[in-house]
C-alpha cells in the first residue's frame, strides 16, 4: 500500500473495492491543482491491481464530499492562464467516467461546483439524507468548468440543469434524486455501505462484459468531450473579466460581488 499513500487523499480497501477519500476536511475538501493530480495518480495505480471490483470516491469528515474548487488558487489563475488550469482537472474527471470499473461517489454533504461535477464523473451517486447539490459558479462570475454545463443536462434535462446553473441553486438529496442526479438517498452515515452493495452485486459479473457495457453506455454521450471543450473556450473568455476577479475576491473577503460586465 505505500504506493497509494498521498498527502490530500486517503485509500482504504475493503474486498477488493478501493474507497478513495478526498481529506481535506478544513477546506471542506476543496478541488485543487495537487488533489487532482494525486486522484489521477491513484486511478492510475488502482488500474493494475487484479483484485479491483470497483472504487469509491467520498469525501472525509461530516460536513462535506467536495465543497467545490480551491477558490484561492482560482484566484491566482494568470491572464490567459485558465485552459491550462482547466486540463488537469477535465483530464481526470473523464479518465473517471470512462474508467474500466464501477466508480460511485458516496456523497456525504456538500457536493457544490467542481464537487458536484466531480460527482457527475463518477458512473453513479449514493446520496446521503444530509447531502446538498449545486453549481454555484455563477456567483463568482464564472461558469462550471469541469464538465457541468454538458454532464448535468444529460442527468435531469436541459431545462432544469439551465435552471440550477444560471440561479446556482443549491438542492437537498431527495430532490436530486427526484431529478435523477443521484441514484439512491440512504440514511446519513450511509453511503458507503449502499456504494460497496451496488459493486458488490456485479462483481461476479463478466469483467469483460462490465467493462464494455461501461463504455457503450458512455458512447451515448459521444459529443461530451466537444461539448467540454466549448465550455473550456467559454470559462478561459469569463476568467480574463473584470467580473470574475470581483466575483472571486468577493467570495473571499465574505461580500456581496458589484458586477458590471465587463
């Protein structure tokens, strides 16, 4: 296991399904540049052991899965700069998504911005009752950059994902459910144990045949890594605006943000 030892994520093994546990309970788990690069690193490591039925991806403490991405190194992104800090993060959610095995996201909390993307990568979305669901980007005067302008509309429909993204309305567990953005709501404290259920159930499956219906199932969303790509252009356009600037130093001085667009 020295191996899959990292400094921001935590990996536990339990019958061959590898729980991958974004620590970070401080920052409520905040997406940065070194979480992104050491899930990469782990998936990658995790595709070679035999033993893998599946992976589950949470968040550690009680009060969050993934609050969203590190609002400070947002802040930080140079002029020009953002199709560069959006590569690492995109490369890892799809290599997510398109993953050989089963991976679930055991959402325990907040699941917000690059979070609820995050979630959305994975194949499926174990809700606990407490969990909250959202992409508040447009506060900051930004759009969702990791995939949630194309993957949430594929999950509750264009209009309603319209809805969430240009209000950043945040939702409870059963409502996302009600939408189809997750899978299951089970008690709080418990979805670590439906995820391990559901991997479970297949994996006496035919790997092969897992693998396959995986992929197949991802073809239906064969213009996703264009659609990706546009809303790459779109995010490196609103990250050189004098309204994100504000909007993210707002975030960080706790104010309303005075946009002007421009």
């Amino acid at each position: 296991m020295s191996s899959l030892t990292y400094d921001d994520i935590r990996i536990e093994e339990d019958h061959g399904i590898y729980i991958i546990t974004i620590d970070r309970p401080s920052a409520l788990n905040a997406l940065n540049l070194k979480v992104f690069m050491q899930l990469e690193q782990a998936l990658d490591a995790l595709k070679e052991y035999d033993e893998l039925k599946g992976v589950i991806i949470t968040g550690g403490g009680q009060k969050s899965f993934v609050a969203g991405a590190d609002i400070s190194e947002f802040s930080s992104i140079p002029p020009g700069g953002a199709k560069a800090f959006l590569s690492t993060g995109n490369r890892v959610m799809n290599k997510i998504e398109g993953y050989h095995k089963l991976v679930i996201a055991a959402v325990n909390g907040y699941a917000l911005g690059g979070g609820c993307e995050l979630a959305m990568a994975c194949h499926m979305r174990i809700a606990g009752e407490g969990a909250k669901f959202g992409m508040p980007e447009v506060n900051l005067g930004i759009l969702p950059g990791y995939g949630g302008t194309q993957r949430l509309p594929q999950l509750i429909g264009k209009g309603r994902a319209l809805e969430m993204i240009l209000t950043g309305e945040i939702i409870g567990a059963d409502q996302a459910k009600s939408l189809g953005l997750v899978n299951h709501v089970v008690p709080a404290g418990g979805e670590l144990a439906k995820a391990k259920e559901i991997i479970l159930s297949i994996a006496d499956k035919a790997p092969l045949a897992v693998e396959k219906i995986i992929a197949s199932v991802n073809y239906y969303d064969a213009d996703l890594h264009q659609g990706i790509g546009f809303e790459g252009d779109q995010f490196t356009a609103l990250a050189d605006s004098h309204d994100f600037k504000e909007g993210t130093l707002a975030f960080l001085e706790k104010r309303k943000a005075h946009f002007t667009g421009k």
